[in-house]
C-alpha cells in the first residue's frame, strides 16, 4: 500500500551541524502532515528509483509504506 503526497515548496535552511544551507521540499501528506525531505537525498532516490517511491514518514514503524511524490 502507498500513500500520496502533495508537492507544496522548496525552502532553504541551515544545517545545524556544518551551517551550510540544505535545500529542503517541503510536502503535504494525505492525511494533512507536512513534512520535508532534503532535496538531495530526493534526486537521488528518485533517480535510482524508476517508479518514484520514497519512503512514508506518517507510516507505522512496524509496517513502512511507500509513498508517491506529486509535483
């Protein structure tokens, strides 16, 4: 099973271990939790990944979903 979420922006913030910036896009899950995923980590997921699942942050830890990323 697979969840959806919504594309809502890119934002930049300061990583707290080396202060530089990290590209973060920001997304809202069906269920209405937003969460981020640095935009780095993202391209490489998707690239090596074809059908463009990441894994699910609101998923049970027991049970880890896929989740599909619209734009």
């Amino acid at each position: 099973m697979s969840s959806r979420a919504k594309f809502i922006m890119e934002v930049v913030v300061l990583d707290p271990d080396s202060g530089g910036k990290v590209h973060v896009s920001m997304y809202k899950h069906e269920n209405g939790g937003i969460f981020g995923i640095d935009s780095s980590y993202l391209d490489q997921v998707l690239e090596d990944d074809e059908i463009g699942l990441v894994y699910d942050p609101f998923a049970d830890m027991g049970h880890p979903e896929g989740l599909y990323l619209e734009e």
